[in-house]
C-alpha cells in the first residue's frame, strides 16, 4: 500500500531544517568577517578511497564553502602508516589557523581509530568522538556533540517534538550514534528528559519495546529493518541508517536505503523522516555548528 497513510504522517524534512541552520550560520560567519575575526577552518582527513567516505568528506567540505568557512581535504593513500596520521594530527592540534580536525572514519585495518582519535585536541574535536569530549557529554558538560546525534536533536527541536517524559527507543549502541543519542535524550534538558531505552543486536522482544515508544530512533545499518507492525501509532520515527544497496536498475549500480521501510512506517508514524533527506544533512549542519562553536571559543579565549 506505498504512498496511502491511514494517519496525517509528517515528514520531518532535514535538508529544510539543515538549510534554516546554514543561513543561520552563514550570517553569523558573515559577522565574524566584519569584526575582522578569523572565519572557522574545518580539517578534514581522508584515509583511502572508500566510496561512501568520498562522498560524505565532499559533501562535508561543500557544506563548508556554503556557509563561509574555510576548509582544508588533507588526502592519504589507504598505506599511509598510524605514525604519519598521527604526526598530522599533532601538526594540526597545535595550528592556530585550524579550529576542527575531523578524521573521516573507518580507517585502514592497520590503523587504529582509537590511537587516531585520542590524539586529536579535544578543544578541536568537532565530531565528538575524544573521550574527553564523550565524558563531558555523559556528565552533562558543555562539550561538542557528536554530529549524528546533534542533528537528531536540532531536527526535534526544529519541528518542535516534545520529547519530556515520552519513550524513546534508540535501536543501536554504537559510540557515534546509539549510544550518544541515549544519553542525550535522557538528559535534563530541551530535547531530553525521556524515558530511555537503549536496544541492540543482543535485545529480546524488540518488537514488543518498540511498540511501546514515542520515539523510535533506528541507527543499525539493517535496510528497512523497522516495518509498520512494530511502531505505535503516531510515534516519531527518526531513521539514521544509510546503507548501499546493489541496485543494478540503477546507473551507479546502488541505491541508498535507511534502516526503517518508509512506505511500511508511514501507514502508522506521526512523524518520519526519509533516506536521503533526513538525518544526513542534519549530521552535517551540527558538524558546522561544532565548528563555529570550536572558532567562538577560541575568539573568546
Ligand atoms: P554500527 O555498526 O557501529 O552499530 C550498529 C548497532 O546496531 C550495534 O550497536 C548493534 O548492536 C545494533 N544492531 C545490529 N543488528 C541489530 C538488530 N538486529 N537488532 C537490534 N540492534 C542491532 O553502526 P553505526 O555506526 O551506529 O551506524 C548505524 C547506521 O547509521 C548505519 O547504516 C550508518 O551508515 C548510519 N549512519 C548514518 C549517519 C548519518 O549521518 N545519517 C551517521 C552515522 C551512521
């Protein structure tokens, strides 16, 4: 039955609500520039050539040039050793032109993302990931957000969706998406003060918790995995999964799927969002806040 929703389903447009924060951002950088204030500069480091990092890292570095940032791609062969990643690294944390380093992940098999990770300087560490970074978040710290789970949280403020005192279900506990966004959502604050419950791979009777949230998140990586039968009428539904499925009716050969079956979900959701669409540019519009916020701070040292 695609296309035919028994209940006014919205979707929860993220490349709108992605816009509204660049513009946002845009003026802001503008203001910078004006001040005579340096404008942020975004590093991005890309190990390899892996085709969804190519086109993440492009879409990353184009989101820049859009609001007036500067950005800098720093490219390596996939055979680049852990001691020269780590040696850019140390350049970088001690650059006053740069504000964020950004290591597009994964890496090679041969290079530890922990070690790679660690060393950058948490003060630049735009994507949230350093362990200073994820300790101050878990202890309700001012922090950079990690990006996913930060655009998930620009989104329910942008449409307004309450989420105090509600269930949310977070399908993942990954430490880049799940498990942040658990954290968040449970905190006290504006979009937080939920009822959290955190599932994965391991979880029994995840239909049954579903059926019982408000909130669904699903962050798993399983195309379509969520389906109408586990999601309670009305609830929000925010799909994180991007997953590259063989399409040969396709010129590239693939499509791009999320983790929950949209035509399915909308016969029951209140609200939705798509793949692509939804939490993608969401990601990226937190990435740049981070950055701008990285650039603030430094301004206000
Ligand atoms: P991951 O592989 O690190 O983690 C997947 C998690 O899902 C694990 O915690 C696992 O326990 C859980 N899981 C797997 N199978 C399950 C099952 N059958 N039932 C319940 N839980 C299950 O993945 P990740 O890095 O968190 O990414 C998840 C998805 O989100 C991927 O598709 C990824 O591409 C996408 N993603 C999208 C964005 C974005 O900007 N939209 C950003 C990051 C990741």
């Amino acid at each position: 039955m695609a296309g035919f929703y028994l209940c006014e389903m919205q979707i929860l447009d993220g490349k709108a609500a992605a816009q509204s924060i660049k513009d946002a951002l845009k003026l802001d950088v503008a203001q910078l520039a004006s001040n005579g204030k340096e404008v942020p500069h975004l590093v991005a480091i890309l190990v390899g050539n892996n085709g969804a990092s190519e086109t993440y890292v492009a879409a990353k570095v184009k989101a820049c040039e859009e609001v007036g940032f500067k950005s800098t791609l720093i490219r390596f062969e996939s055979t680049i050793s852990a001691f020269r990643l780590l040696e850019t690294i140390r350049e970088l944390n001690t650059d006053p032109d740069v504000d964020g380093i950004l290591v597009q992940l994964p890496l090679p098999a041969h290079i530890s993302s922990e070690e790679i990770i660690n060393a950058i300087d948490p003060s630049k560490d735009v994507d949230g990931f350093h362990p200073v970074t994820v300790g101050r978040l878990v202890l309700g710290q001012p922090t950079f957000i990690p990006a996913t789970p930060y655009g998930i949280q620009l989104m329910l403020a942008h449409y307004k969706i309450e989420t105090s005192g509600r269930h949310a279900v977070v399908i993942g506990r990954s430490n880049i998406v799940g498990r942040p966004m658990s954290i968040l959502l449970s905190a006290a604050g504006p979009q937080g003060n939920a009822t959290v419950t955190i599932c994965h791979s391991q979880t029994k009777n995840l239909k049954e918790i579903c059926l019982s949230a408000d909130i669904i998140i699903a962050a798993l990586g399983r195309p379509g995995f969520v389906t109408a039968d586990m999601v309670k009428e009305g609830a929000v539904v925010i799909d994180v999964g991007i997953t590259r499925v063989d399409d040969p009716g396709r010129k590239r050969g693939y499509r791009i799927s999320g983790d929950v079956n949209f035509d399915d979900v909308a016969t029951k959701a209140g609200f939705l969002t798509p793949v692509p669409g939804g939490v993608g540019p969401m990601t990226i519009a937190a990435l740049l806040k981070n950055t701008f916020h990285a650039c603030a701070l430094k301004h206000y040292d």
